[in-house]
C-alpha cells in the first residue's frame, strides 16, 4: 500500500511539474516570438509572485531533467492490437488470415 501512495505522490508531483515546464516553455516561446512576457503581465513585471513563478519553472526543469535517464532507457512495450476489445467496438481491429496455396 505504501508503493501505491508513492507512486501516486510521485505522479502528482510530475504532473505538476509537467504542468510548470509547459508554462515555462509557451512563455518563452512568447517571449522569442513576440517579446511578451505573459507570466510578467499577469503577476507584474517585479512582483514576488512572478520570481515564485520564475523558481517554480526552473525547479519543475530540474525535474523533468532528473527524469530523463529513466525516459530514455525505459523498454519499449509493446500491446495486443485489440487489448481486450471485442468486434463492434471502435479500437477493435479485425485480423484476417490469408489464405496460401497448399504446397503440392
């Protein structure tokens, strides 16, 4: 049961750090592009809430970083086309053998 709940606070916390990282990276985007700070007009151009903003992003970085040895190395896993689905569903998919010529 413990393996479960870590496992699930693990989860939250790449969530939110998924979360940070794409904010970060659309503001910067922003910023590239446009010259548009949007967490700066939101929050203000010095307020503390914008440099708490600015903290968050770049730890969730440092994160999504410490993740990537694990991402990289992660077995490719492969399913069942139909994983449990039966005819008439939408994700099923028939599979039809061919029929060869018995050899004489």
């Amino acid at each position: 049961m413990a393996h479960d709940a870590a496992h699930k606070s693990q989860s939250v916390l790449g969530s939110i750090a998924l979360a940070l990282v794409i904010v970060g990276a659309i503001n910067w985007g922003l910023v590239g592009l446009f010259n548009f700070n949007l967490v700066s007009v939101i929050f203000g151009e010095t307020s503390l809430v914008t440099r708490v903003v600015y903290i968050l992003v770049g730890l969730a970085g440092l994160y999504a970083l410490s993740l990537y040895p694990r991402v990289s190395k992660a077995p490719q896993v492969t399913h069942d086309v139909n994983q449990g689905y039966a005819p008439g569903h939408p994700d099923f998919v028939e599979r039809r053998r061919t029929q060869q010529a018995m050899p004489r």
